[in-house]
C-alpha cells in the first residue's frame, strides 16, 4: 500500500513537472501569435544595425504591445551598403500611426532581448500597409559601449 502511496505522488510530481516545462515554453515562445486571426497589416523599417532584435520580438507604442516582428533581412542598397530591413506586424484596431513618426530598438533589460517602440509623431497623414519607415534609431550595442570606454 505504501509502494502505491509513493509511485502516485512520484507520477503526480513529474506530470507537475512536464506541465510547468511546457508552461515556460509557452511563456518564451509567445504562442499567441501562432494562432493569431487578425494578422493587421505590415510596416518596415530599415535601420544600420538591429543589435540582438528577433523574430516574434515586440512591437509596442507607450508601452504597449501592438504587434511583433514577423521578418528580419539583410539587404543591400543601390550604393552596395548592407541594411538590416525589419518587418512588422500591427494589430488592425492600431490605424493610425502618422506618417512621421520614428521606429527605436529598445533593450528591456540589461541581459534581454530587444523590442520595437514606435514614437508616435504628429503628421495628418498615417502610414499604411506596406509603408518603410525610414526614420529610425538603431540599437544600442553593450559590447560598443564597453569597447569605447576601455579605450579611453
């Protein structure tokens, strides 16, 4: 009776344990998009350099989540310079995005991942689906910031 006792709190721990493990999974992964029905529309933005910027990476307006990245590529330019080209996808009921507002990577924490934040900018005229935002800040890169001050 006692063997029963033990082999029922043994499997009732490691079923605990599988289902906190796929807890975590989902948590990282962000699984919402997966299944996500409303796809919004996309913008993209092209920066010098994306820093440690994702796939399924955040994209917020004042803090707030608005969308993800869905693409990140490497292109090359008319004058042969490569630039990073990141597409994202935005919630449907966020429209009205005006056209001059500015695109930053943003760390959410020393040892995170990077995110998107839209400054939001004060133009009549919104952005579309399939506009490039042009006017962006790149990411700021720990290891640059180190090199620099260990030169000095």
């Amino acid at each position: 009776m006692i063997k029963h006792k033990v082999e029922f709190f043994v499997g009732l721990f490691v079923l605990f344990g599988i289902f906190s493990f796929l807890l975590i999974i989902f948590k990282m992964t962000d699984i919402s998009t997966f299944y996500q029905k409303d796809k919004g529309y996309k913008l993209h933005a092209v920066f010098k350099n994306v820093g440690n910027l994702r796939k399924k990476s955040k994209v917020t307006v004042g803090g707030v989540k608005i969308g993800f990245v869905s693409k990140i590529d490497l292109k090359k330019n008319i004058s042969n310079e490569y630039y990073s080209h990141v597409e994202m996808a935005i919630n449907s009921n966020v429209n009205e995005i005006p056209i001059d507002s500015s695109i930053n990577i943003l760390m959410s924490s020393l040892l995170g991942d990077n995110y998107v934040q839209i400054e939001i900018g004060n133009d009549d005229i919104y952005l579309k689906d399939g506009d490039i935002v042009t006017f962006t800040i790149q990411a700021l890169i720990i290891e640059e910031l180190i090199a620099k001050f260990a030169i000095k």
